[in-house]
C-alpha cells in the first residue's frame, strides 16, 4: 500500500476531481473538508459518494482552521508526505460580503496545513491552490509568474497571495518542499454552482436572463477540469529541488489553458451546446473582477510536460451533458 496523500477539499470541485485521479491510478487518498453552505452541500455529498466507491479512500469531516482537529487527522489517517491544499473559501464576489471566511479558511488554515507538513519527518511535497486572481491590477498579457502581484482587487486575491507568501517563508525557513498553482477558471463536469458555466446554462435552460458583466468585455482562459487534473498530477510528482545550499525548495506556476476566450464566444459554446439562444442582460463590470484573464504556462510544460488540449468547443458540451444528466434538466 502506499503512503496515504491528504486532499483538503476533497469534497469541492477540483479536489474531487483530483481525488479521483489519484484514486484512478491506484493510490491512497484521505480527504478533508468541512462541508461548508457556501454552495449546495448536496453537491459536494454527491462528489464524496462517488469517491466512496474506491477502497482506498477515506472522508474525514473537519474544518482546517481547526488545529486540534487537524492534528488529530494527521495523527490517526497520516503523517501525510503529500499533501494537496485546495480548501478554501473560494470567490471573488463573495469576498465582498464575507469577509472573515477568507482569512479564517484561507489563511488560517492554510497556516495550519502548513505548521502540519513542518512537523512531518521526510516531508515530500505540498502543492496548493492559489489563483489567477493574485495578478490583480496588471495588465501585462499573457500573465507570467514573474509578473506584480501586489495588487489586488478583492480580499480573495489578497488571501490567496498571502497564502503564496506564507508558503515562501515556509520553504524558506523549513526547506518544505512546496509548489503553488495560480488556477484559472476551471470548468467542467461537477463544476461550482457560483461559477459562469453553471449560472449560463440554468439560465439558458430555463429560459432565464443570462447576466454578462462589464457589457460582454470580458476575456477569461478558461480551463478544462481534466487539464487541470492531469497537470495538478504532474506536478505533484515533481517536488522543487534546492539547486545550492541558498535555494529554497519553492515555486508558483500557472496552471491554465493559455487561450483566451471572449466571453461573448463562451456563452455562443453553452447556447449551441443546450440548443437554445441566451435572453443575453448587460450588466456594469461587478467590484472586485478583472477584465481579461490569460496565463503563460511555459515553465509549468517545461517541468511537468503540462499541455491542456480541450478548447470550450469540446469542454462545454462535455459540461452541458454532465448538467443536464446531474441536475435532471
Ligand atoms: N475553480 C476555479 O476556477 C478556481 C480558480 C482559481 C483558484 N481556485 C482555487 O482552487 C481551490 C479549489 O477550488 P474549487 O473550485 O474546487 O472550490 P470549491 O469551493 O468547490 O472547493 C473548496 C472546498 O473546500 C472546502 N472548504 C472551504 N473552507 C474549508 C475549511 N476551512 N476547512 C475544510 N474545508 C473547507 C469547501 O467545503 C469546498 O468543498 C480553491 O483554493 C480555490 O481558491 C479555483
């Protein structure tokens, strides 16, 4: 048996889904997740049934910015030498209203999985979710890692780029081996009903009006959940390494499709795909979004081989199919 990996989050969208690729090639996962109502909790219910279908998978309920809780996880299922941290309060237009659930979730308990994997005797690799969002105010396209981060535009984006700081100091005071993957909207089959692809196609269905913010100037790269999934496995099998005595085991990558899609196109995908047009409400830009989103994912290929290959054309079908099977409609 090999050494169980811990997946907080295991019950959201792209922990399941990572969760079950680990599942798939034959390892032992444990998951985490408090459950929380930000979304439909039947949804996240639903994702755990369909991981409680392997052997080798175990759900432990908790809240990671609990660490008695999480010591105690560690203690009975681990230690765990890989740990993949995607728990989070997630959502940039949330964070307007809910402040305090992104420091305790995101922060707080990111420094707990962090003190967690410290103690850990031959720790081997903490990756974690961060998110394109920390590219705040930057205009310069495509986004590189390299790029400023020192603007952001919600206190979701702060939340996250505190998470990537936290981990550098980490890395750099415990040589924790560490990667941070910068997210961009990811979509597909399970997906967060808070998300575009899902309020789109309810709307379309339903013959509802479909809300297009900053009048349909928008760009976003959207991501193919089974890209993701394939590249969150890659990297998780390629741990940084310290290149001299003064390096530090640490990096940031983006992980997205490197294609930048209009929004009006995107909604053209769902339309085509339900087979119906949209009842399309222009909107002013909501506080805290960004215009255009678009990631450079040169270094992540160069050291994983990372190569997302589903374009919307392909992706949201596959999204559509998956709705209107889950949801009935
Ligand atoms: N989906 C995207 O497009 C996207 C883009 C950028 C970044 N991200 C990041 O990727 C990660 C996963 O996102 P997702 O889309 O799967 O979101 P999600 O909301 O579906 O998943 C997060 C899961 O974490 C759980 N959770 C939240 N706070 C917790 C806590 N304190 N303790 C235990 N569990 C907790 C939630 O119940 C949820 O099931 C998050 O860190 C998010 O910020 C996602």
């Amino acid at each position: 048996m090999t050494s169980p990996i811990l997946i907080t989050g295991a019950a959201g969208f792209i922990g399941f889904h990572t969760a079950l690729g680990l599942l798939q090639a034959g390892k032992h996962v444990v998951g985490v997740d408090n459950l929380n109502d930000y979304y439909d909790v039947s949804l996240k219910k639903a994702r755990l049934r369909e991981l409680d279908n392997f052997e080798h998978f175990t759900f432990v309920k908790e809240n990671i910015a609990n660490y008695e809780g999480m010591e105690k996880l560690w203690s009975t299922h681990g230690p765990f030498k890989q740990v993949v941290q995607l728990a989070a309060q997630a959502g940039v237009r949330y964070s307007l209203k809910n402040p305090h659930s992104y420091v305790q979730s995101n922060l707080v308990g990111h420094l707990n999985v962090l003190e967690l994997c410290r103690y850990t005797e031959g720790f081997e690799h903490l990756v974690y979710a961060s998110s394109s969002s920390v590219y705040g105010k930057n205009t310069k396209l495509p986004y590189a890692v390299e790029d400023r981060v020192d603007q952001p535009v919600s206190l979701y984006a702060a939340t996250k780029r505190g998470g990537e700081l936290m981990s550098h100091s980490y890395s750099h005071l415990y040589d924790l081996p560490q990667t941070g993957l910068r997210f961009f909207t990811v979509y597909g089959p399970w997906g967060r009903p808070d998300m575009s692809p899902y309020i789109f196609t309810k709307a379309i269905i339903e013959g509802k009006k479909v809300p297009i913010f900053n009048e349909g100037d928008m760009k976003r790269d959207f991501t193919y959940i089974d890209d993701i999934i394939s590249g969150v496995l890659a990297v998780l099998e390629t741990p940084p390494t310290k290149e001299n005595e003064d390096d530090i085991p640490y990096r940031v990558l983006n992980i997205g499709n490197n294609r930048s899609e209009n929004l009006m196109d995107y909604v053209a995908a769902i339309e085509k795909a339900v087979g119906k047009k949209a009842e399309i409400e222009l909107l002013p830009m909501q506080a805290g979004d960004v215009k255009e989103t678009y990631a450079d994912i040169d270094e992540t290929t160069h050291l994983t081989g990372y190569k997302p290959t589903t374009s919307i054309d392909e992706g949201i079908p596959k999204y559509v199919t998956w709705f209107k099977d889950y949801y009935g409609a």
